[in-house]
C-alpha cells in the first residue's frame, strides 16, 4: 500500500487538522472528487460541503468546509478554507438560531 498523504485543513483561525490521510472526499464547485496518496500535483476550488478524511487507522473525520482551495503537491495535501467545522466543534444553539433567522428571511423577503 502507498505511503499515507499529509493533510491540513487550515482557516485564518487555526490549523483545524494536521495528519495523515489513506484518502479523502471532497465537493468541488464542479462535482465530488476523491484523492489517494501520490495523487497528481493539483489545485481545486471548494464548494460549501462536508469533506471526509480517511485516516491510516481506520478512523474517519467528516468536516464542514465553506469554500476555499485545494492544493496537491508531492503527497502534501493542504486545504485553506475560511470556516470550518467538524461535529464536536459545532455549537448546536448557535445553529439552530441561525436557522431561525434565515427561515423568517425567507418568509418575510424585502424587495
């Protein structure tokens, strides 16, 4: 089996994610893709959606990407995206209010 890639997963806030990766799924502005080690040199814009990383271990990490790049280059993959969250970093009441306020947007829309 092929060497395990480096993946970081970077916003301006933190470094979400450093470690290595069997292979990972991604949403592309034009479709999914999936990435294994010693993939092509490489670069691809994000869409707003989950990316699943499959570590050596066996363990899978899903995360909220909003937008952003990806770079692949010498089974370096780092991701720069300007949010992003994982399930244990999501703040269940934050979201829900959030989704209040864009329900009543929706119902009450101004012209």
């Amino acid at each position: 089996m092929a060497e395990p890639m480096t993946l970081t997963i970077i916003t301006p806030d933190a470094i979400v994610y450093d470690g290595k990766a069997d292979f990972f799924v991604g949403h592309a502005i034009d479709g999914e893709f999936g990435v294994l080690p010693n993939h092509a040199p490489m670069i691809i814009a994000l869409d707003i959606a989950p990316l699943r990383v499959d570590n050596p271990d066996g363990q899978q990490h899903t995360f909220a990407v909003f937008g952003g790049f990806v770079e692949i280059e010498h089974n370096k993959v780092s991701i720069v995206t300007p949010n992003c969250e994982s399930p244990e970093t999501i703040d269940i009441d934050r979201a829900k209010r959030a989704k209040e306020r864009a329900e009543g947007r929706l119902s009450n829309p101004t012209p």
